[in-house]
C-alpha cells in the first residue's frame, strides 16, 4: 500500500508554493537617513547587502545588527 507523505503545514502556503520570508528592503537613501550618515558611508561593506539588479538593497534586520555590534563594541 502506497502512502503519499504530506509536507508539513508550515512548508507552504495554501495555493503549495514555498512561503518565502519577505523583509523589508531599505535603499542607500533610507538606510543611510535611518543610520543619520551620509549615503556613500552606507556602501563601505560593514553592513550586509542584497543587490537587486544595480541596486543596493538593505535588510532592516541587517541594519539593527550592525548597530548592535557597534553598541556592543
């Protein structure tokens, strides 16, 4: 006897597809006004980065930690 296995209720949303975690993306502009420094300072490589095609893209999370280990520091 054949049993399909299900997938677990978290694995997908209701049409099967994966969900997929979506968190807020900052551009240099925002994450800069958020930091209070000037654009350019933003594109150093201290903060972790998604490119979304020629645009450099900020996670919010990203943002929080980075001030963190400054403020742990």
């Amino acid at each position: 006897m054949f049993h399909e296995k299900k997938p677990p209720a978290s694995a997908g949303g209701p049409d099967g597809r994966p969900q997929i975690d979506r968190e807020l993306l900052l551009d240099s502009h925002q994450a800069a006004a958020i930091l209070k420094v000037h654009p350019r300072l933003v594109h150093r490589g201290e903060i972790a980065t998604v490119h979304v095609g020629k645009l450099w893209s900020f996670r919010a999370s990203a943002l929080a930690e980075w001030i963190d280990r400054g403020l742990a520091s």
